[in-house]
C-alpha cells in the first residue's frame, strides 16, 4: 500500500488551470513498453487513443531514476530511489533539475509482515507525518492491479489488466487507469510509475 502526498494533490487539483485535473472520470490506457527503441518505460493514452504521459528510461539496468514527461518531452515528475533506506523509499520532484529540494510526495514500500491491506508503499510529504491526511496504494488481486485510497477509503484512481468488450485481456502489460474526478492524472501516473519500479516493469 502507498501513502500519497496531501499537499500535492490538494493543490492540483483545486487548479481549475492544470491540464491534468478535469471535472470528469477519466479512462486511460497504461502499455508498460518504452516508445524509444532498446528502453524501459511506459506510454499513457487518453480515451481518444493520444500519447498523454511517457516514461523513457534508457539505462536498462539502473532503475534507480526515471522521469514522468508530457508527450512533448517535458518532464512533470523526477522520480529518484534513495539507495540506502533499507525498505525503499521513491522521492518525487517537480522536474530532473530539483531532486536536491523538496521532493513533492514520497513513496514508502511495505514489506511481508509490515504490511497491511495488501499495502504496497505508504506516501506521504513528510517523513514525521506520513499517516496525517495521506492516501494509500492498495494491491488488488494480481501484482499489475491496485486502487488508490483517501483517509475515508474512498477509491481516488483504479489500476487494472485492460480487457477488450469480449472481455480477452490484452497481457500484462496494457493496463487500463480509471481517475476520478477533481484528481490530478499526472500525480497518479506517477505513483503508477513508482509501483511499476517495485515492481521491476520498468
């Protein structure tokens, strides 16, 4: 389970001018497959099957950092591994150039017996105060497949295998993101990001 940064999300997704929060659910579809020939990543389509988000990560054996683009190339959110928390911890910043500041949200992973609820991480803004106003990443039936949760429990964004109407699925790596609304896309795809970094997808 993931604790997920208050302060971030707040203040997104009261920004009637972000591009990322709309006053609708949205659909989207998650193909943990990098565009760029020979990388890692993930590609992220709206309902009307256009690039939204990208994660290109050219070292294929460090997966210690990577970065949330728009389809233009800008970076949304640097998201780092400190290497020395013995649990793992993901830092998210606001681009590559500040992850020497403040990280806006971070991402705690759960581990066997530390974890409840099927917990994957615990996020939050700061390390004193992870469980004050916090939401969580709650594993479903299968590793691909979480919710994320606010304090009363209610459901913010769903994460599940993409199926066709037939209901055949599309593999394990064509997911389908569903966000509520008022609830910034860009801060879910990259918690999506980090889950898939524990999860050795990207």
């Amino acid at each position: 389970m993931a604790k997920i940064c208050p302060e971030l999300m707040l203040q997104q997704s009261s920004s009637s001018s972000s591009p990322y929060v709309t006053s609708i659910k949205e659909t989207f579809t998650i193909w943990m497959k990098s565009l760029v020939f020979h990388g890692n990543g993930c590609t992220v389509f709206n309902s009307k099957g256009e690039i939204v988000f990208r994660v290109d990560n050219y070292q294929e054996s460090c997966r210690d950092e990577v970065c949330l683009m728009d389809l233009k190339g800008q970076v949304l959110f640097s998201i780092k591994r400190e290497k020395l928390r013995v649990f793992g911890r993901w830092n998210g910043y606001g681009s590559c150039d500040g992850i020497k500041g403040k990280p806006l949200f971070q991402v705690k992973r759960n581990y066997g017996m530390f974890s409840r609820e099927n917990v994957i991480c615990n996020i939050g803004c700061d390390e004193n105060n992870v469980g004050i106003g916090c939401y969580k990443i709650q594993q479903l039936e299968r590793n691909t497949s979480f919710k994320v949760t606010n304090t009363a429990g209610q459901v913010v964004a769903e994460v599940k295998n993409k199926q066709s109407s037939r209901g055949f699925g599309y593999g394990e790596d064509v997911l389908t993101l569903e966000v509520e609304p008022s609830i910034d896309h860009s801060l879910i795809v990259a918690l999506v990001t980090v889950c898939g970094l524990i999860h050795g997808k990207l």
